[in-house]
C-alpha cells in the first residue's frame, strides 16, 4: 500500500502589480497564478508563495510597463477575533435591533 502525504497549504502572498496598458497581463503569469485583472484600474492581482515575494517583487520592478506595486497586507492582519469577543460595545442602533428582535420572539 502507498502512504499519501498530507496536504499542507502553501503559505502564498498576494501582490498587486499595476500596470502602464493591460496587453501585458498575460505576461503576468510566468511570476505567479492571477487571480484576478482589473481592465478599468488596470492592475493584476497575483499570489505568490511566501518565500518567493521578494525575489519576484524585483523582477517586476524591472519591468518597463510596471507602474506600481503593492503587496497585500493580509497576513500581517489579525484575524483571531475570539479573544476580543467583549471587548466591543454595541452601538445604540444596534443595541436597539436586538431589544426589538427579542420583543418580535415573544410575541
């Protein structure tokens, strides 16, 4: 019997390259998987593995048709928002919403 490996997520990074006409966007895919082409801002949304940004982030930076570059700042975002369940408080419209959708129940 063959033993399968187990999947583990590639840590990827998205970049958002703009750029100076859309014809090159195609070119985009040698760098990494487009994920998505905005036509009326004209930017490519690539994502790349973690430990090859900085090394491609280069690359495109030598490119003549290359105006911008970004990277996304997801994973330095905090997104375990269990801890800070408490820490919030409802505003008065919403603390009004919830009095009336438990007054809705009774009824």
């Amino acid at each position: 019997m063959e033993l399968l490996e187990e999947f583990v997520a590639q840590k990827r990074r998205g970049i958002f390259v703009y750029l100076q006409h859309l014809k090159q966007s195609k070119q985009m895919r040698r760098f990494g998987a487009i994920q998505y082409v905005s036509r009326k801002m004209k930017y490519v949304l690539l994502y790349v593995n973690e430990e090859d940004v900085e090394k491609t982030v280069a690359q495109l930076r030598k490119l003549r048709y290359v105006k911008d570059i970004i990277l996304s700042p997801r994973p330095e975002l905090v997104t375990d928002f269990e801890k800070m369940i408490g820490t919030f408080k409802l505003t008065a419209e919403d603390q009004e919403k919830f009095v009336n959708k438990g007054e809705k129940k009774e009824s």
